[in-house]
C-alpha cells in the first residue's frame, strides 16, 4: 500500500516519526567516492523524504543529522558537512519555505560558526508562521547531553525559588527537552544495518517502536518509509500494560 494514496487515512500514519540519517559514508566508498560525496547525497534525499512524509500526514519528523559525537571525525569531513549545513539552509530559504513545514532545530547550535547561527536562526523564525508539519532538525545533538541540560534548567529554577524539587516530575523533565510541547516519537527508523540508538531521543523513545533497514541512507526510499510504517501499523502498543 503507498501511504501517499488517495486512499490513505490520517489515522494510519505515526503521528511523530524519527530517522537516523545513517551510511553517507559508507555509500561512498562503496561507489569509490569521497565520503563528502555520500553527505551531499543523503542531503538530497532528506529533501525527499521531508517532503515524502509530509505529503503523507505526519505531525512532527525528527531527523538526526549531526551528533555531539560527529565532532570527531577527520577535520575534512566536519568542515565539509557545515559548508553542507549552511548550503542546505540558504537553499530551506529560497525553495523549501513553499512547503508548509515549520523547521526547528534541536541541539546546542551555539557551537556552529556565528554565521551558520544566523542561518539556522533565520529558517526557524521564516517558517514559524507554517501550520503543516514540524520537522525538527537534530544538529550538534545528543540524547544525554539533552537530559542533562534539563536536569540543570530544572536546577536553576529550583535556585531561584521557581519550583520545588518535589516539583521535579517526569512531565517537568519533559518539558525541558528540545521537544518540548511535542508527542514522544511513536516511530524510530535507522537505515544502514546498524541496530542502536546511537544518543538519540533517549528521554523520548522509552516506548517508542524500532525499524532497522540494510540500506544505507542515501538508497532509503519512500517506500522504504511505506514499508516502515506498514510494519508499525502491525505491531500492539501497550506502553509496559498488558
């Protein structure tokens, strides 16, 4: 069944979905290239597959697109993928903002280069006005990092004589993510064969359903994403009931 049919029902959609943009690399060595080439190749189907999952009638799409962690890699690669970055966010200005999706960005973007900010600063407030979908875009971002941050915002209230610690709930720490005010993700996918969660969305996914796929990113079609939720449409949720 394509979920983009006429015949698709809102119902049948996962209302917030999760992807970890995984094996640019990979899928270029695989074809001889450099591994920059497999980052601009991923970057176009992530246009894709927004658009795609848009089309369909999710309510939020997270995408993992740099990880505190991807700081690491060779100095190349990581100024290659924020000439990407600021790339894709001038092209979000000109082209994507005809989409009715409202982008946010989660993560600590305070560490990009001041004019990178700026960028992301501009996309987020360009498309604040949309009413379709909310596409969080996950950059310099960290499951833990994202909890610890909470745990010190609750602190600093706590200090300032704001709340109590009794106060301090599972709602009030989830209300102090990046996600905040959002569902938690009903749908994980990671493409690229690889089967963990790699730091992402951990306070959110405590029940979250997985799929994992031996495709390397750039290959992750729309019907892969068809396929994905088809499977997810199968499955009983219970949330730890019976």
């Amino acid at each position: 069944m394509a979920f983009g049919s006429k015949e698709t029902k809102a119902a049948e959609v996962p209302q917030h979905i999760g992807i970890i943009m995984d094996g640019n690399g990979r899928w270029a060595k695989k074809r001889g290239l450099p591994r920059t080439a497999g980052h601009t190749a991923g970057a176009a189907n992530f246009r894709t597959i927004t658009r795609y999952a848009s089309s369909i009638g999710v309510k939020y799409l997270t995408l993992y697109a740099f990880s505190t962690e991807n700081w690491n890699r060779p100095a190349e690669e990581v100024s290659a993928l924020m000439k990407l970055f600021h790339q894709y966010l001038e092209e979000a200005l000109r082209d994507f903002m005809d989409e009715n999706i409202r982008v946010r960005f989660i993560g600590d973007v305070t560490a990009f280069a001041p004019e990178l900010q700026a960028l992301i600063h501009r996309v987020e407030e360009a498309s604040a006005p949309k009413t379709g979908m909310v596409l969080n875009l996950a950059m310099n971002y960290g499951g833990r990092a994202e909890i610890t941050r909470a745990a010190r915002l609750l602190a600093e209230r706590v200090q300032r004589g704001e709340l109590k610690s009794e106060d301090i709930t599972e709602d009030a720490i989830s209300g102090a993510l990046y996600t905040a005010g959002q569902p938690d993700p009903d749908l994980i996918i990671r493409p690229s064969g690889e089967e963990r969660l790699s730091n992402f969305l951990l306070w959110q996914s405590a029940y979250t359903e997985f799929e994992y796929f031996d495709i390397l990113w750039p290959d992750f079609k729309p019907k892969h994403l068809d396929e994905a939720i088809e499977k997810y449409r199968g499955r009983q949720r219970r949330f730890g009931g019976v």
